[in-house]
C-alpha cells in the first residue's frame, strides 16, 4: 500500500500523510483523511507512529482491549507549560488509581494512551486523548463520576480546581489481536487527533502530543 509522506521544517522538522491509506510496520490502516472535506487537514506522521506503537504494544500483552476516547478543557488563560503539565499529572494519578484491587479484582497493571494538544478558534488550548485498557477488567468507559471515565472526570476537576472539565467522546472500541480490522477500526478514529490543524509549536519545548512508554512483549 503506498502513501504520501511530505517533510516539513518550519517550526521543526516533522512529517505529514497525505493518504487516507497507510502502512506501518508492515501492517496497513486506514486515516481520517478526506480532503474533500472543508475541514480537510493532513496527518502529522510522528504523532500517527506512536499511537499505532502504543496500541500494538497493548495488544501484544492482552489478547482483547477496550478503548475509548474523551476531551479536556483547561482554564482560560493558562499557559501551555502548566496546562501540558497537568495533562501528563492525570495519567501519572491514574495510574496510581490503577493499583487498587478493585478492577474485577486486581490492579490495572498495564495500560496506553495518547493525547494531542490543540488550539483552532477557540481562545483557550484544548486536548483530545484516548486510553485503552485490558478487556477483562474494563468493558464500559463509564459517564459522569462513574467508572473509568468518571475516574478521569473526578481527577482532571480536582487538577484544575473544578474548573477544567472532561467530556466523553461517542462510541467505544474492543480490540481483538486475532482480528486486525478492529485495530484498523480504532487507529483511524484517533488518526483525527493526529490531523495538522490545530497544531502549532510555541517554541519553548513544550509538547504537542504524547502518548504512553509501554514495551511490546516480546513472542506475543
């Protein structure tokens, strides 16, 4: 499967896909990428690569995954570093919640997300992320202060001093390792977060996107 992959140097040096096709790692995928639409954006390559890692690293420990996806609001005017700070202190924090013994049983010992930062007209930054999960324990993303989600709900409040809020996204996924399509299912709906718009370097080293350091397993 071929696509198009442009280099670009303004503001660093970083990559962008031009397909709605795309092929990693000898597997092919498909990419929110429809440039009929008005809204039309390319892919930026780098942020694509490390979800796809990150997702592949998850399945390679867990035969079956859940996903979903979910937005958060910061408060106005906060600047970048502090805003990315507490992005990167609610996945720290949720992982300390993912050591209690009460996910059917036991801790959450392994999980991946990723998040993107992004500013289009709106005057305050925003982040789009997602999270998976290992299936047997998490099977529903949970609303309000209830289940996963409202664990992130209740967490990202007390972060930004009630003032910032999460919102969940519509639809959730499972992902079965025998069955690529639902991989396939899942990076293209995160591929949205990695579109180019929106995007932009505020030349102090601050992190546009980010996502989970988890290791494949080696022989799954």
């Amino acid at each position: 499967m071929t696509h198009a992959v442009t280099s670009h140097y303004d503001n660093g040096r970083y990559h962008l896909i031009n397909s709605a096709n795309y092929t990693f790692d000898d597997s092919d995928y498909r990419l929110n990428f429809k440039p009929d639409s008005k809204r039309h954006a390319p892919i930026r390559q780098e942020i694509m690569d490390s979800f796809i890692t990150q997702l592949c690293a998850m399945q390679s420990h867990y035969s079956k995954i859940f996903a979903f996806r979910f937005d958060l609001s910061v408060p106005a005017g906060m600047p970048v570093a502090e805003s990315n700070k507490l992005v990167s202190e609610l996945f720290t924090k949720l992982r300390g919640k993912f050591t209690a013994k009460r996910w059917n049983g036991q801790p959450i010992k392994k999980f991946a997300y990723g998040w993107v930062r992004e500013k289009e007209k709106a005057k305050q930054v925003h982040y789009h992320c997602w999270i998976a999960l290992p299936h047997f324990q998490v099977r529903v993303a949970g609303f309000g202060n209830e289940g996963t989600f409202g664990l992130i709900n209740t967490l990202w409040s007390e972060l930004t001093a009630q003032v910032g809020r999460a919102r969940p996204c519509d639809g959730t996924y499972t992902i079965n390792r025998d069955d690529h399509s639902s991989l396939v299912a899942l990076v293209e709906r995160v591929s949205y977060l990695a579109k180019a718009r929106g995007k932009y370097s505020t030349g102090d080293g601050q992190r546009m996107f980010s996502a989970s350091k988890l290791k494949i397993q080696a022989n799954a």
